[in-house]
C-alpha cells in the first residue's frame, strides 16, 4: 500500500503510481480500480496502468464496473 500523504505525491501524478509499482517489485500485470475519472484512471494510465472505473451500485453495497479504459493515456 502506498500512501501519498506519506509519499509525497498524490493522484494523478505519475510519481505515485510509480512508487506503488516499485513497492510491489514492478509486477507483470497490474491494474488501477478506482472510483474518479482523472485521479485514479487518468493517472494510472498516464504511467501505463490499465484502469478499471467503478461505481456504487444502486443499492450501495457494491460497486460496479462503469468501464475498462485500455486506451492511451489522457494528457495531463
């Protein structure tokens, strides 16, 4: 777990996706599962992290799948 308050970079900066992948030993496969458009999606992709977009369910107990975004990266 990488916590940017603690690192020193926040969402959507490259920087801390690229410490959570140095954290995890700069694994194979990897994806951001996050609820903002730009912060966790945007970002992820922005250090080549596919992302996954949820929302809350309607009844609230889950989240759902809003949207796999494979494509290239957003200009930040």
């Amino acid at each position: 777990m990488v916590n940017s308050s603690l690192a020193g970079w926040e969402k959507p900066r490259r920087r801390i996706f690229e410490a959570a992948l140095e954290q995890a030993g700069w694994p194979e496969r990897v994806w951001m599962i996050g609820d903002n458009p730009v912060a966790d999606i945007a970002g992820a992709q922005a250090s080549e992290i596919p992302g996954i977009l949820v929302t809350p369910s309607r009844d609230g107990l889950r989240p759902a799948v809003q949207r796999i975004l494979t494509e290239d990266p957003p200009a930040l």
